[in-house]
C-alpha cells in the first residue's frame, strides 16, 4: 500500500479518538457511571495502563482511566486486579494489561529473569522463605515478612548504608522474574502470591509452550494497537529489547505485508506509521480537518505517564506541544510544578495544571493553571476549564477547589469556583 498524505490535524484527531479522548472522554460509560466490566473494556482497548506510584491526587493508573471514563473509582481497577481479570508486569513500563495477554510478555519475563538470577541466588535462603509463606498463606502484604536484615535496593546508591529490608527486596526479584506477582492492591500497599496458582493453566502452558519469534511478532501488534502512530526511532518500540536495525526490519517486513502503511504528514520530517486497518477511520477525520475540533469539548487534564504521553517527540510533532514531567528537577528550577498535568481540548494541547488532593480535608489545590501563550481565551473556553476542574475534582472526592496562580493571571479572576 502507498504511503497516507495527510496533515497534523486529522492525525491528532485520530490518535485522540483511538485512545479515547475524542470527542468526549468516552462513549462506554453509562450516565450512572462505568462498571468494572467496562474499566476491563478499556483496558483491553488500551492494551496497557501505565502505574506509577507518585499521588499527588491518585496514582497514574487512576488518573488514566478517570480522564476517559467519567463516574470512574479506584476501586474497579483494584476489583479487577484481586479478580484475576488483569495484570501487572513491564510492557511500555510498569503496567497493567488484561490477563488474556500474559503470555505476550514470557520474552520480557525470560529476560529480566536472566538479569536478576544471580541475585536471587546470592538471597536463596530470604527467597526460598519468601516462597514458602506465600505457598502456605497465599496473598501477603510486604509488611506481613518480618525481617531487621537490611540490603540495597533497587533505587539505593551502593555505596550508601543499605536501607531495604531483605524479604522486599527479595519480592521484588521474584515479581521482576515472574516467579511471585502483585495479585492485590489496596491504596499503596500490594498483596503478593505466587504466580503458578494465580494465572490460569492455559495461560501458563501457552507462555511456556509458544514459539518465541511468534509471541515477540503478537508483542510488537500490541504495541502498534496501544500507540496508533509510531516511529521507527522509539527505542520501546515492540516492548522487548531491539537495535535500531531489527526496528527498522520489523516496520519494513510489515509494511511488505500490507499491515502497516507509511504516514506523509504535512510540516512533519520524522517518519510516522499506522495499522492499515485503520486507514479509513484516518481518511475519515481527514475529511473533517476542517472542522473546528474544540467547539462544545470538555476539558481534561492528563496525567504525566498517559498513553497519549509516552512518544514526548509525537507530542511535539503533531501537537506542537513540549512537555517535560518536572517531577525529577530540584524544585527551585521548576516551571510548572513537579505534577503538571497537561490540558486537553479538543484536538489541542493547551497548558498544564498542577493540582494537589488533600485527602483528609476535600481540598484540591492548584498551585499553576497554565494556558500557553497562544491560546485564545474564550467565554467557552473558560466555562470548559471550570467544568473539566468540577469533574476533575468529583472523580477523586475532592469537595472544595482553590486555583492559586493561572497564566495569564487575568484568567483567575474569571476562573474562580
């Protein structure tokens, strides 16, 4: 199949629409809200949701699935996950994917298995107890293993005084090897059980039994379904460990096949890509490119790892937006605060919004409401932001909302709630 013309706007409007975004945060839901069926649904559509423990609000996973299901709580996700419906592993990162694709992801368990095997043996008598526990009592908290035993872990310095308690750290290998997995989650704390007794049979057999080629070729399809648009350069690109070149001969082999087609996008240099089965729904929005995509759209704010925010170099390129997550810059060098959440409307997006939830009280705090500085600031656009802030807010259980600071400052004024 030739290659697709087509211009950043039509793309933008695709790519919002196959991540569910457009024109409304989703059409599933019924008004009383989703059920956990549909929280599945989205899921699988997804193909992964990023986790993230950071909750200046709620954790990432949360603030993913509330954006495009209105009525949306916690608790669903969490239902799911003790339900053995989905589960968590490393796909784009660490994330959670339906149960139905565990055995997509034996070739990232095989390899972090060989990278932490020499260490599980170093710790095999802490292992063997931490296995032992979980056979005899199934489902456990990290605080159920008691230990003074301390080693370094994971996101200590080496050279510094080991600070992570043995049995954690030993979980933590076993779940990184696929041995032990996160079966439970209640707020922060997870609940850990083995694996063999938590996946279903078949599930497992087919992991073990699949030819490896075979199940790297369905991972690189999940990754195509989950990012839409792609590039060649991505080094996540298949979700399993590649050289520039297998990229290239993956993208290549597919777009011989007919499964893929090249994208030509207007004012764009870097190459782009797209399922072929999706050229249609392309040409549709192509067709209404025309069309004013904001008019009558809400507001929603997404969070710093949402699938729409995985490529930072697609953000920049279709939707001429430069994001950089400040969690990780000393606070002093901060622009936008350490959880700006970027706003989208329509087929825009138009700033960022650094909100903070006190759970105890109600209150959500924004310190920055940021509009960049080309952004018409309209009668329609403001009562969408009040909007979207109100929805945003009633999704986490917040009851009062203080904006701080917004740029420009003139939109405070009009913004007040």
């Amino acid at each position: 199949m030739p290659s697709i013309r087509t211009d950043r706007k039509a793309l933008r409007r695709y790519l919002l629409h196959t991540h569910h975004l457009l024109p409304l945060p989703s059409s599933l839901p019924v008004p009383e809200g989703p059920s956990s069926q549909t929280v599945l649904d989205m899921v699988r559509s997804l193909a992964a949701v990023q986790l993230d423990p950071v909750s200046a609000v709620a954790p990432n996973q949360h603030l993913v699935l509330a954006a495009r299901l209105p009525g949306y709580r916690p608790e669903m996700l969490e239902e799911l996950l003790a339900e053995h419906k989905v589960f968590e592993y490393v796909s784009n990162a660490a994330c959670v994917m339906p149960m139905e694709d565990y055995p997509l992801y034996e070739p990232v368990r095989e390899r972090k298995r060989k990278a932490v095997q020499d260490r599980l043996t170093e710790m095999e008598p802490v292992v063997q107890a931490v296995l032992t526990r979980l056979q005899a009592e199934g489902p456990l908290p990290s605080r159920a293993f008691q230990s003074a035993a301390k080693v370094t872990g994971y996101w200590e310095n080496p050279n510094n005084i080991p600070k992570t308690k043995d049995t954690s750290h030993a979980l933590t290998l076993l779940v990184d090897a696929g041995i032990v997995r996160v079966v439970g989650r209640k707020g922060t704390e997870r609940f850990f059980a083995l694996t063999g007794t938590t996946v279903p049979d078949e599930l497992l057999q087919k992991a073990a039994s699949s030819d490896p080629a075979a199940i790297r070729s369905e991972l690189l399809d999940k990754y195509i379904q989950a990012y839409r648009v792609f590039d060649a350069q991505d080094p996540r690109l298949g979700w399993v460990k590649s050289t520039a070149s297998e990229r290239k001969s993956w993208i290549e082999s597919r777009l011989q096949s007919g499964q893929l087609v090249a994208l030509e996008i207007e004012s764009v240099a870097r190459p782009y890509y797209l399922p072929a089965s999706d050229v249609e729904v392309l040409q549709e929005f192509t067709e209404q490119a025309a069309a004013d995509a904001n008019q009558g759209s809400p507001v929603i704010f997404l969070p710093p790892l949402d699938n729409l925010l995985w490529r930072r170099e697609r953000l920049a390129d279709l939707f001429n937006f430069h994001y950089r997550w400040e969690i990780y810059t000393p606070a002093v060098k901060r622009r936008y605060g350490y959880y700006a959440m970027p706003i989208l409307y329509g087929d825009e997006l138009i700033g960022r919004m650094d909100p903070r939830l006190d759970r105890k009280t109600g209150l959500l705090t924004v310190p920055l409401l940021q509009l960049d500085e080309h952004i018409q600031i309209t009668d329609e656009l403001v009562e969408a932001l009040r909007s979207g802030l109100t929805r945003f807010a009633a999704s986490f259980q917040a009851n009062h909302i203080i904006v701080e600071k917004t740029e420009p400052a003139s939109l405070k004024e009009t913004l007040s709630m």
